[in-house]
C-alpha cells in the first residue's frame, strides 16, 4: 500500500519542478590545452580544464499565463 503511494507522490512533485544539467566534460576534451594538464602531482589545474557535473532542480514556475475566458471565433 506504501509503494503506490509514494510512486504517487514522487511523479506529482517531479511533474511541478525542472532539473538543468551542466557537464563540461565533452568541452575540457575537445580543448588541446588542457591534454597535459594534469600530468604532474600538486600541479593547479586550469579553471577551464576542470570536469564539472552539475543539476539544478528548481521548483518555480516560469510558464505563461493562459486566458481562459477568451471567446473562440467559430
């Protein structure tokens, strides 16, 4: 009884919120200046040769606003 309720619950909140994903992984390997980044211990890596994954879930709504007491024309 528990499973159906909380498959229930789970797609009511995920259907009100939006998740953005960041990864700039393809991006730091197409860069040749960040293939012998790396290669020695201790050394700093560049800002724009680090791996990044990221999600963002956000909640609010940023959908317009529809009229409802508009007269169709037919």
């Amino acid at each position: 009884m528990r499973l159906p309720l909380l498959i229930a619950a789970t797609l009511i909140v995920s259907a009100c919120s939006n998740v953005e994903t960041k990864d700039t992984t393809a991006a730091v390997d197409a860069n040749p200046a960040c293939l012998s980044s790396g290669g020695q211990p201790g050394a700093a890596e560049a800002p724009w040769c680090k791996r990044e994954l990221k999600a963002e879930i956000s909640t609010s709504s940023k959908g317009e606003k529809i009229d409802f007491n508009k007269k169709d024309d037919d």
